[in-house]
C-alpha cells in the first residue's frame, strides 16, 4: 500500500509542477523571445503541437487527437503495470510515476490548449536543443531509470 502512496505522490507532483511551470511560463515570458538564464540555458515560450522534438508539429490538426489517444493508451499500460509490479521493485515503480506524471501533465495540455507548452531551451552556441518543459523531463528521466533497472533486473539471478 505504501507503494501505491509514494506513486500517487509522485504522479500528483510532477502533475503539479508541471501545470505551475507551464503557468508561469506563460504569464512571465513572450512567445519566441529568449530570456537568458546561463550561458547554455534560455526560458523560451514556444508551443508544441507535435510530440517530442516537435514530430508533427506542422501537421494540419489530426496529431493532436492521436497523441491524446496514444498517451491515454500508454498511460493505461503503465498503470497495469505498476499494479501488477512486485513490492521490491521500487525504482521500477518510481520511474513508472515519473513517465506518467509527465505523459498526463503534458496531456492535460493538449486537451486543454490543443498544444504542449515548452519553455526551456538548452543551447551550445547555435545548435539548440529542441525546446521542453518539466513533464518532459520527468518522462526522460523516469525512462532512463526504468532502462536502468530492467538492466539490473535482467542481470539479477533468479
């Protein structure tokens, strides 16, 4: 049960985070304008249509049902997955949360707007790196944990 808890919270403070970030973004930046923050990081407003690294962000209007059905698709897999996970798993379960607390924070927004909102840009000289925002980085790092620990999962002895 604590299990379950811990994912709860999780999922509910990246949620959180993310529409707060996003909130503020909006209300303190102007769209296409770089704030600089360091030498290698800008807060940029931009929105995203597509999905990661802006695929289909030029499409006509369709991705957006698609990537509302695919998240709610994935979202309902990795939730069956969390439940059906063993109690000793736990980096398992807390990279499952961090994945879907991003996929809905970022889910809430295309329902909402009808686009993702970025705002962080990650720069070295003039190469830029496809602007993102918190849930973005939540799913990256909860997929980096869930590579890591089905690694180690599969190099454990049964």
């Amino acid at each position: 049960m604590r299990k379950y808890l811990a994912v709860a919270v999780v999922i509910t403070t990246i949620i959180l985070l993310d529409q707060l970030t996003k909130q503020w973004a909006e209300q303190m930046l102007t769209l296409h304008q770089a704030e600089p923050v360091t030498g290698f990081v800008n807060l940029f407003l931009t929105y995203n249509r597509g999905a990661a690294f802006s695929f289909l962000n030029d499409a006509s209007g369709w991705q957006r049902w698609f990537f509302i059905v695919l998240t709610l698709m994935i979202s309902s897999v990795l939730l069956t997955w969390l439940q059906k996970l063993p109690s000793k798993t736990g980096m398992t379960a807390m990279a499952l949360a961090l994945i879907l607390g991003g996929a809905i924070g970022n889910l809430l927004d295309r329902i909402r707007l009808g686009h993702v909102i970025d705002f962080i840009d990650v720069y070295y000289q003039d190469w830029h790196w496809p602007a993102f925002n918190l849930a973005d980085s939540a799913i990256t790092l909860g997929a980096i944990m869930l590579a890591l620990a089905l690694l180690k999962m599969e190099k454990t002895p049964t």
